[in-house]
C-alpha cells in the first residue's frame, strides 16, 4: 500500500507534461450573411414582412478580430 502511494506521488507531476485534448469547436451561433437573410426573409412578423433582411452598417460584411464572416455574425447574435 506505501509503495503504490509512493509511485502515485512520484508520477503525478508528469501529468503536467501531458499535452491536453483540445476540445471541439463549435459552431452553434455562427451563420453566415445568407442564413441570416432567410431567417429574416421568412419571419412571419410585421418587421419581417415588410423590411427583411436589414443590415445598415454592413456589418455582416465586416471581420472582427479574424474570425471571419461566421464568426463575427456569430459574435453579433450572442452579443444582441
């Protein structure tokens, strides 16, 4: 039993020098321009039948820090 606890206590810093699994990114709120002009297309409400896809900075067009056009509408709808 002390030889196991003594083994256990000698291995447990090489457990820092183990790379970690990166996770899986996902993509759960990144849409691009297109899906976001059918989903305001389609909206079946007063705004959505008369105006549509309204976009007047542009700023589905616009990269923000890299992440590219998904990214920065993703980052734009978890940010409303």
């Amino acid at each position: 039993k002390m030889n196991s606890l003594v083994i256990a206590l000698a291995l447990a810093p090489a457990a820092a020098y183990v790379q970690p699994v990166a996770p899986k990114a996902t993509t759960a709120l990144a849409a691009g321009r297109d899906e976001l002009a059918s989903l305001a297309e389609n909206n079946g409400d007063f705004l959505g039948s008369t105006l549509g896809f309204w976009d007047p900075l542009g700023a589905t067009k616009i990269d923000f820090w890299g992440l590219g056009e998904e990214g920065t509408v993703g980052y734009l709808r978890h940010a409303e």
